[in-house]
C-alpha cells in the first residue's frame, strides 16, 4: 500500500540553487540559443515550477545574460586560465588557437554569433558580452607579453597582435553558421600563421607545436 505521507523536497542553499539555474540555463543556450533560454525552459530543464526561476531572476534578460556569461567564462578558463599549467608561451599558444579552431569550439562559436546579434537589443546581454570580450582580450595579451618577455615572441605592441589573432578567430568562427563544407587549408589555419607572422616566428611553428605538444625550434 502506497504511503500517504507526502514526499519532502530538499530545500537547497539559495546560492547553490542560482547556481544550478545559471548552469542549467547556460545549457540550454549552448544546445538550441539564447532565444530558448526562457524562465520556462530552464524550470523544464531543472522539472521545477517556473515561479522558482523567477525568484531568483525576475527578468529574463537578467537570466539570457547569466547563462552567457557563465558558459563563456567556462570556456575563457579551460582555453587561456589565469594559473597557466607548465608549459612554454608557445606551447600555450599553439594549444589556444587548435582548439579555437576545431570543431569542439563550434557550439561555443555559435554562442558568441548568437549573443552578439542579440545584445543589440538587449542591455544585460551587452554589458556582459562587453566583459567577456575585455577577459578574452586580457588573457591573450598576458600569455604573448609572456612570450615577448621570455624572448619566444617579437612583437612591438602585444594589444595590436592579440587584437589581429582575435579578429582572425572571429571570422573563422562564422563559419560554423554558414556552410558545412570543409574550409581549404590556407584558411583553417589562418590564425596560426597570422600569429606566427605577427610574434616572428618560423612559419609552421605553431601548428607543429599544437601537432606534438612540444614547440619547434
């Protein structure tokens, strides 16, 4: 016989359960875009009612930017983290731009194009796009003023380099939205040889270093 006392929900720590919410709402914008993340979805993501999402983000927007901001912290953190593991700048480098380009980057890519068409009209989501930019911007000109300083780079002005390689990215990161077909090779590694010209390395430098881990000479 089927007990009649009423199952009891675990009540969670309210900054345990905003984080739950965020994760599970950067989720979904990485599976199907920015435009899914409503306070429904992520209540049918997370099988609670709606009005505990709203507890916790009362605008939407506010919850579009969270998600966003969470996954694209996730992934600035795995490619360029602040404590680098050992390695040479080079090696770091060469592991940054193989995975920027390969397809395991490509539902992130989407995201950025996503968020940037829709921060046009969305304030949070503009302001939180704006910081990510300034993270993705910072990391990258602190490993190549690295290399500068260890003498594996030659660069007059490390910001006008990182900003080349980014630009680089950006555009093969269009792509992904726009053709299934594979890019010739000259274009795949665009942002290596453009990093190389532009840190006076050897060309091929860099994609034999990602190719083996160990960076040439």
């Amino acid at each position: 016989m089927p007990s009649s006392v009423p199952r009891r929900r675990t009540r969670k720590d309210p900054a345990a359960r905003r984080a739950e919410i965020v994760d599970a709402a950067a989720g979904v914008a990485l599976r199907e875009g920015l435009e899914c993340v409503t306070l429904r979805r992520v209540a049918e993501e997370l099988d609670v009612r709606p009005g505990l999402i709203s507890h916790y983000f009362p605008s939407a927007d506010d919850l579009v930017a969270e998600a966003f901001g969470s996954a694209a912290t996730a992934e600035t953190d795995a490619l360029l983290p602040e404590e680098r593991p050992e390695g040479t700048p080079t090696e770091h480098l060469a592991r940054f731009l193989a995975r920027t380009t390969g397809e395991s980057y490509d539902a992130i890519s989407r995201l950025w194009i996503n968020a940037r068409h829709l921060s046009r009209y969305r304030e949070a989501l503009r302001e939180r796009v704006a910081v990510q930019e300034a993270a993705w911007r910072a990391r990258l000109e602190g490993l190549i003023r690295q290399g500068v300083e260890t003498g594996e780079f030659r660069t007059g002005d490390p910001l006008v380099t990182t900003l080349q390689i980014l630009v680089v990215l950006d555009g093969l990161g269009v792509d992904v939205n726009v053709g299934e077909e594979d890019l010739p090779e000259a274009v795949t590694f665009l942002a290596f040889r453009t990093a190389e010209r532009e840190l006076g390395l050897r060309q091929g430098t860099l994609t034999r270093a990602a190719e083996s881990g160990q960076p040439s000479r």
